[in-house]
C-alpha cells in the first residue's frame, strides 16, 4: 500500500491540501509551448516521485523528490508544511530535530 494511501497519512493530506497528480515523464514539449515552463520550475530533471507544496499565492514552500518511505515521514512531513517549518529550515533538519 503506498504510503498517502495509508488512512492516518490521508486524513491529514485530505485535510491540509488540494493534491493534483501529474505524470510528466514521457511527455514530450517544446520550448514554445507553455506547459514547458511550469514543468521546467517544478520538475527541471523530470524525477518521479516528486510532491510539491505550493502557498495560495502559488509560490513553492517545500518539495520532496524520491517518494515517501514510511508513513512516519509522511506525518512529519504533513508538520513540516501545514506548521510552516519551512520558513526556518529544510525538511531533512526538521526531520532529524524531531526523531532526536
């Protein structure tokens, strides 16, 4: 079961954000067309999994690439974005401060 899908993990997702899915990974664009640019500013190096936490001005406040491995590190993570430990650190310090 992946890990968003586990009932704890999803309660607090559903609650705090609007979540879309993308897959970019075989699509192909040139530099013409607009959708090169938003993929290019969230995703430059096409890696999947990638969930990207945007304000509700649209700017990036937190971004994780390579999935989550527990649903531990989902939680934390849910802190770490819906608490705004952004602003003072990254996500791996946040992580480290709080598992001591």
């Amino acid at each position: 079961m992946s890990v968003l899908r586990k009932p704890e993990v999803s309660a607090k997702f559903i609650k705090h954000y609007v979540g879309a899915h993308a897959d970019f990974g075989e699509l192909e664009l040139d530099d013409k067309d607009p959708r090169h640019a938003m993929i290019q500013r969230h995703n430059p190096r096409k890696l999947r999994p990638v969930l990207v936490f945007l304000d509700s001005q649209g700017k990036e406040v937190a971004r994780l690439t390579g999935g989550l491995k527990s649903a531990e590190d989902a939680l934390l993570l849910d802190r770490f974005v819906s608490e705004k430990h952004y602003r003072k650190s990254d996500f791996s310090s946040f992580k480290a401060a709080q598992r001591g």
